[in-house]
C-alpha cells in the first residue's frame, strides 16, 4: 500500500485502522531445546517432582526463562500427566453393637 500510493507508513496504516506496532511486529522463534534439555535433566534425576520444584530447581541454576514458558514446554512434553493416588483405607465388617 506504501508503494502503490505512495504514501508513509503511518498514513497507510491510519487508513487501514491498524497501529504501527502491529505493522511492524516480527514474531520470534519459539527455542526451546535447552529448556527440553534441562527438563529431561531433572526428571532423570527426580522423576517424582512436579512442575513448580522443577521450576525453582531451573531458576537456582540460574535460568531466567519464565515460568509460563517452562509450563508450556513442561506439558508438551506430557509431564504433567502424573498425579497422586488417594491412600484408601480397607473396608469395614459392620458389627452389631
């Protein structure tokens, strides 16, 4: 459109009721191999441990990655599909009084 109609930028996007920021937005690649590594690395070593201790062990080893960014990766690698079984207690023979 800035071409064509030899117009700037900012008119072009006035026009077409769209701010600047979003015209000129570039989408950043998601990497996440390292946090894929470093996960792997800890569920060898602790395979109990959930999402949060697993996120503060990454954070005392000095990774500033978010904790957003860690859950996503964190359920696409399908760790967070453990969960506890309820201990039961074995059923009561009722008794007569």
């Amino acid at each position: 459109m800035t071409q064509q109609h030899n117009v700037s930028i900012r008119q072009a996007c006035d026009a077409a009721s769209i701010s600047r920021s979003t015209f000129e937005y570039k989408q950043k690649s998601k990497n996440d191999e390292q946090i894929i590594e470093q996960l792997q690395q800890l569920i060898e070593k602790r395979p109990a441990i959930g999402f949060w201790q697993s996120y503060h062990r990454l954070r005392r080893a000095e990774f500033t990655w978010n904790h957003k960014r860690i859950y996503r990766v964190y359920t696409n690698m399908g760790l967070n599909i453990r969960r506890r079984a309820k201990k039961r207690l074995p059923a009561r023979a009722k008794q007569m009084l």
